[in-house]
C-alpha cells in the first residue's frame, strides 16, 4: 500500500465520526416515511468523513443496519469501472480514442458511420455508442452465474449502432459489459480480480469489490444487507449477465475514500496513479452535438453525470438494482462529498429528498439561477411533438414511439415540454438556443439543427427530434383499433356463448378462441418472480405461441366469414374487428414485436 496514502486514511479514520443526533434522527424519520428498510450513508468533506446508518439491514430478522454494512451500489459501479480505465489509460495500456474492434475482433457492429465515426473506447465510458441499453433476458432473469463468461450476455449478431458514435448520449449497460471486455483483453484477467487488486486495494478500499457477492449460498457475506422491495419483501442478490453495468459490493466508508480520491489530484505515494487531467475530465461532455453547442453544464461523460439539482452542481451516479437504490455525487469545487445507499427499491419512495437533505448538512452554497434572456427569434419553429432519436433500446422503439414521445409548446414567454407520461417541464430562455428548468440554476436544454436538418432538443442525457404528429397519429389509431377489435372480439364471443349461437364452423369460432387464450399467459406470469420477466418459461412460452396464433387465427376468420352466408350488423362489425386486429398484428411485427418473446 503506498504510504501516503495509508497516511491519508488514518488521517480519515482519525476524523471519522457519526453525524450530529439531529440529522440521525430526521433521516431515520424520512426512511419510515417513505416504507424504506434502512440505509447507509456517508458525508465527505476537506477534513473529515462521517458516516452513518438507519432503519434495518434485514427486515425479516431485524438486524440493525451498521454504518459497517454492506450495500449493493448498481450502477454507481460504472463510476469506478470508468475510474479503473481511466488508470490504464494513465499507464499507457490503452487510450480513450481506440476503436473498440480493434481490442474485441469478436465484436461485430453494424455501424452506418464505421468509415469515419468507429466505436471508441471514449463512447462506450460517455454512453455515446448508439448501442442498446440492454433486452430483458439480459437484466431480467435468473438464469446467469457469476462466471457467465461476458460475451455470453452480450446480444448475439452484429450490434446495431442507432446514431452516430460520440454524438448523442443514450445510456447503455450493453456498452459497460464491453468495457469489462476490454479490460479483461488489455490486462489478461477476469476484470473483477485486476480492479480489485490494482484498483481497489491501492486506493484502501478493502471491504469492497467487484465480485459477485450476496446474502446467501456460496457467495455469502454476512456483512452485506438484504436487499428489499415494497412491504420489507426480502431479496437476496442476484448473479447477472451484464455484471461490469451493475454488480459491485462496498460500504459507505470506502466510497467515501473513492470520493476523497477523485477530488485528488490523482496521485499516490508522490506518483500519478490517474493523471490529473483524465478526472477532472469526468462528467464534462465534449463532443456531443449538444456540448458544441455549449450545453456543457449538464450531460455524461467517463462514468459520471453533470448534475444540476437542489441549487447545485455536482458529479454524480445513481443506480437501481434488484433491492437497492444508492447515489454517489462529489462537488469538486467546494471539496465536498456524499453516497448513499437504500437496502429497498420502492417505487412510490422519493429518494431525490434524501439527495437534498444530504447536500444541506454538508452546507453546499447554493448558485444563482442563471437570468432569463432573450430566446432565439424562430424559437416558435421548435414547437411541436418529439420522440426519442435514438431510443434506448431498438427491440422496444415501437413503445417508445407510441408512449414517450413529447409535444414542445411556446406561449410567449418560455417552452413548455410536455411528456405524454410525466410531468410537463417549464424551460425559461437564458439567451439564444439555451433554456433553463425553472428548477434547475443553469441551462438545462438546448435547441439544434442536426447534421441532417432535423429539429432537435436536447438535455445533455436525452435527444428529442421533431416529427410530424400525423407520424404518431397512424400507429395511435392502429393501437386503439387493435385493442378495441379484440374488445369486441372477446364480448361478441361471450354473448354468442350465452346465445347458444357459437359454434365451430362459425366465422367467429376460433377468433374468439385466440383473444380468450390471450389471457392465459396472466395467471402464469403471477406465479413466477417478476426477475424472470426475460427467461424462458411457461408464462412467457405461452404470450408467445398466443402472440403468434393471433395474426393466424384472425386471416383464418376472415376466410371462414367470406364464405360464411351469416349477415347483419353484428356479423359486419365480426369481420370489421378482426381486419383491425389484423392490421395491428402487421404493425406489431414490422417493429419486431410479434411474436411477443421477451426471452430473446
């Protein structure tokens, strides 16, 4: 260990002590308020750590959460994974600008821009790939083990590259699972034991790693907190395809000591271990379409996002995982820190409360909201309805299409982005293309022109492209007819039934028969745990072969009603639903979603 640095944590552990009562006490309070189970939590600052623990390390035998335990810290691991590369960059064995195919000859992309825009090792830490984030069998399974060989989560085929590398940022665990590739091919070992051993252990973090780690079986450690969801429902954790995104194990003092090395200047022992220049680097967007433009205060880069929140902007990384919910944000500026971690994932929990009360009792000075100034002359062009370019994952663009698309609105005064699911955001013009979150102290959107012509907005994280609204108009339609014919299909049936009219050689017979077995896959789906919403069983076996009988059944309808010598209203409406089923079937399986197998 090198001896400045054991220097510096004794000097930690020397000033380390638990927060004042007060606070202790008003975090215990909001963990009950919002039905957490406990949490661990730590405030770093130029002369000391605290940290700290509430609530119960597991709900079920009632252990006390320690300031000691163990948490699961999700994606917060894309941070160090980054951080770790970036030391190999310092020791010349890789550089940011390295085509990705040259390392992984393995890896194939099918990329529109290979010629002049390869993938980079720089875009897969910035989230600037284009790649997919991940498909369900990838995150939501239990089917991997923790020595899943890395290539083996990874999609198969060519990897489809959705917008130009390195110029918009679309978040992607696929992209960090190739960076633990990358690792493993530059150094020669299981990524997990080289940043443990050359990463974690100089820098002191001892109770932490990088291997896979749970509450039970082989991999047990007892330290390590159950993880929990709503109603102190217990989970232990779970091996995954796509570890480097999401699986690493520490506690809130050795983030802590991570903390205090990233507002370092990178060194050790009196030698560079990360220059200097490569952390201050991270979270600072360059090359995105929306940092040229000069949205530079928000946005992703090498492992960190630009966060402007509670009246200040800080450095930061949250994750979410099967049980845990933790945040990790440095100041650098004001040399002040903190991370916590949840041992529940609660979906109704406002863990954005806990951030504000942690950034108030380090005592970060608040900014001043940027002044609203005169916004572009044609900003009214900008008006209209958006959808995500590129989507975050190919296999679900069609929902994404349909469910988050957002209409951009000027009244004069500032834009309002309206989402169709969530709350609408009122951007004030802070001069030019630059609008501000009137909750936000600096700017926090941006309006472009892209390369292509097309009108696009931009948060840092997110792209927006402008498209005509009669685009979404025909696939709304189409949704709503398909629902509504099945609807009918299902009642018609019903009252035939009742009717004693359904028979077998009715036109609508077996039509009928394909809506009713779409609820057989129901029942089967809340027998099973929802994290194996992405393997092959019997509940998504079924939503399969019914998914695929539909289209079937309602072309054999159809024959079956041409040559059918019923007539009248209900037998026209008959024949009418199932040409509307039909047609949303076709629209289904042009965006790849039908069948419906959500294995694969």
């Amino acid at each position: 260990m090198a001896i400045v640095w054991l220097a510096l944590c004794t000097s930690v552990q020397a000033g380390e002590h638990l927060v004042e009562t007060q606070f202790q006490e008003k975090l215990e309070q909001r963990v009950k308020q919002e039905a957490l189970t406990g949490a661990v939590w730590a405030t770093i600052t130029e002369h000391e750590i605290a940290t700290g623990a509430v609530g119960l390390a597991n709900a079920q035998s009632k252990e006390a959460m320690s300031p000691n335990s163990k948490v699961q810290t999700a994606s917060v691991v894309k941070t160090l994974i980054a951080t770790g590369v970036l030391r190999l960059v310092t020791e010349e064995k890789l550089t940011l600008e390295t085509p990705v195919a040259t390392l992984l000859p393995d890896i194939v992309f099918d990329n529109p821009w290979a010629s002049t825009d390869p993938v980079r090792v720089r875009h897969l830490l910035d989230h600037t790939s284009g790649l997919d984030d991940a498909d369900l069998w990838q995150i939501m399974t239990v089917e991997a083990k923790p020595d899943t060989p890395l290539i083996d989560g990874m999609q198969t085929g060519p990897l489809l590259i959705r917008s130009r590398p390195g110029s918009r940022v679309s978040y992607s665990n696929q992209g960090y699972t190739l960076i633990g590739m990358l690792i493993e091919q530059v150094t020669g070992e299981r990524y997990e034991h080289y940043l443990d051993t050359h990463f974690l252990r100089p820098l002191g973090m001892h109770m932490s790693t990088f291997k896979f780690v749970s509450q039970q079986g082989q991999h047990a450690d007892s330290a390590l907190a159950m993880g929990h969801f709503e109603n102190g429902v217990t989970q232990a954790t779970l091996p995954l395809y796509l570890r480097p995104a999401g699986q690493f194990t520490t506690t809130a003092k050795d983030m802590a000591l991570f903390a205090r090395f990233l507002m370092s200047k990178g060194e050790l022992d009196g030698e560079v271990f990360i220059a200097e220049d490569l952390l201050n680097s991270m979270a600072v967007p360059v090359a995105t379409e929306a940092a040229m433009a000069g949205l530079t205060e928000v946005g992703y880069a090498l492992g960190m996002t630009s966060r402007d929140r509670h009246g200040v902007l800080g450095k930061c990384h949250n994750g979410s995982t099967v049980g845990f919910r933790t945040n990790f944000c440095v100041f650098p500026q004001q040399n002040k820190a903190f991370f916590v971690a949840f041992n529940a994932d609660v979906e109704t929990a406002d863990y954005k409360r806990f951030d504000k009360m942690l950034i108030e009792q380090l005592g970060l000075e608040p900014l001043v909201p940027k002044a609203t100034a005169t916004p572009l002359a044609n900003v009214s062009d900008w008006q209209g309805t958006y959808v995500l370019a590129p989507s975050r994952n190919e296999s679900f663009a069609y929902l994404d299409y349909v469910l988050h698309f957002a209409r951009l609105g000027w009244d004069g005064q500032a834009l309002q982005l309206a989402p169709f699911q969530g709350k609408t955001k009122e951007l004030v013009p802070v001069g030019d293309a630059f609008f501000r979150d009137k909750d936000r102290t600096q700017a926090s959107h941006v309006l472009m022109t892209s390369a292509d012509g097309k009108r696009i907005i931009s948060d840092g994280f997110r792209t927006y492209q402008q498209i005509s609204s009669w685009k979404i108009v025909p696939i709304w339609v189409s949704l709503v007819l398909g629902l509504l014919g099945i609807v009918w299909l299902f009642i018609s049936g019903v009252g035939s039934v009742m009717l004693r009219k359904l028979t077998t050689s009715s036109a609508l017979f077996v039509p009928f028969l394909s809506c009713v077995a779409l609820l057989l896959p129901i029942p089967l789906f809340f027998s099973q745990s929802f994290l194996q919403l992405g393997d092959l069983t019997p509940a998504s076996a079924v939503l399969s072969v019914v998914t695929a009988l539909l289209p079937l059944a309602m072309i054999y309808g159809l024959w079956r009603s041409m040559r059918s010598p019923e007539v009248g209203v209900s037998a026209w409406l008959n024949t009418l639903a199932m040409l509307v089923v039909l047609q949303w079937c076709v629209v289904l399986a042009f965006w790849g979603l039908m069948p419906m197998n959500l294995w694969g």
